[in-house]
C-alpha cells in the first residue's frame, strides 16, 4: 500500500522518513519528492508498506508533529493518466 506523507519539514530526506514509519511495520520504500531545478524537498514523500503496516502508521502518524508541523498521512492516489489530444 502506498502512503502519501505531506507537510514534510524541509530537512526531512528519505532516510528521516524511513526511519519514521519503520517503528510502524517494515518499510518497502520511503522517498522524499524534490524540486528537479533546486534539489530542494517539495515538502512531501511517499512510503509504502504492506497493507496492515500502512494502515496502523496511517493513524498513529496522521497528524503527528514533527519539527513543528502536523504531518498529513492518508492513502495515496495513483496519478491520473494523461490523455492525448492527437
């Protein structure tokens, strides 16, 4: 199950965010989303875990402060694919 972490402090990197959801069940993959000109964190990330695991960090992280800021964390949505107009 794929989860999407928003309000991330800016410090925050994948390993910050790993670490975070590690203490909730075993993390397949945890990534902090960066601006592709600066580098810089666009202040959200994505975490993926099994079903169970994402489920029972959902509700202990949702909301959770971390360096001053209510974290965001719900189910992510895939993207919408993108139509052609040709």
């Amino acid at each position: 199950m794929k989860l999407y972490v928003g309000n991330l402090p800016w410090s925050t990197d994948d390993a910050a965010l790993n670490a975070l959801f590690s203490a909730h069940g075993t993390v397949e993959s945890a990534v902090v989303i960066s601006d592709r000109e600066t580098g810089r964190s666009r202040g959200f990330g994505f975490v993926e875990m099994d079903q169970a695991d994402a489920r029972r960090a959902m509700s202990e992280l949702n909301g959770h402060q971390l360096e001053s800021r209510a974290l965001k964390v719900n189910e992510a949505n895939d993207k919408p694919k993108r139509t052609s107009n040709y």
